[in-house]
C-alpha cells in the first residue's frame, strides 16, 4: 500500500517520528488509525489517501521551487500520483462491480 512507502519516506526523513503521528498528522485520523485498520485487515479509507495526497502534493510542489529540496519534493509527487492512483483504481472498481 502506497501509504506504506509514505510513512517510511517521511520517517527516514525526520518528518513523523511514529505510526501514530502519521495517522494524525498525514491522515488526518486518530493515532491508532493504521494500526486499527491492520487489525482489522482493512484497507485505509480513500478519504485518508486523499489526504495524505493533497498534503504530499502541496509540500511536494513548495519544495520543488527550491533547489535544496527539490529532489525530495519530485519524491513527494510521485508518492501523491501513487495515492491519487490508488483512488482512482477503487473507485473504478467500485462504479465497474455495480455494471
């Protein structure tokens, strides 16, 4: 899950110390968000992609207009195209089971 690769991204990089900051600060959901839907064998909500998206597209962006970050802005963005990806896939899977 695309969600995977962003929470160790932004580990390695110092931006989120845990799961549980990852759930809140990037998802926007509770501290256990991840860690109940693990549990649970669920899958995070396209609510929480989208997200998590938006927020990696907007640093993603900023960082890009600066050269000191800008390789990790590009790492950023494509870490968003993943998620929007994913979206886009699971609605579709969606809309195509009820044909």
């Amino acid at each position: 899950m695309v969600l995977n690769e962003v929470f160790g991204l932004l580990k390695s990089i110092g931006a989120v110390r845990s799961e549980s900051e990852f759930s809140r600060d990037w998802l926007g959901r509770s501290e256990c968000y991840l860690r109940s839907t693990r549990f649970s064998g669920l899958e995070p909500s396209i609510h929480s992609v989208a997200v998590c998206a938006s927020k990696l597209q907007h640093y993603g962006e900023r960082m890009c207009a600066t050269d000191a970050h800008r390789a990790l802005g590009k790492e950023f963005i494509q870490l968003a195209t993943q998620c929007h990806a994913h979206i886009n896939s699971t609605a579709e899977n969606t809309w195509m089971a009820a044909l």
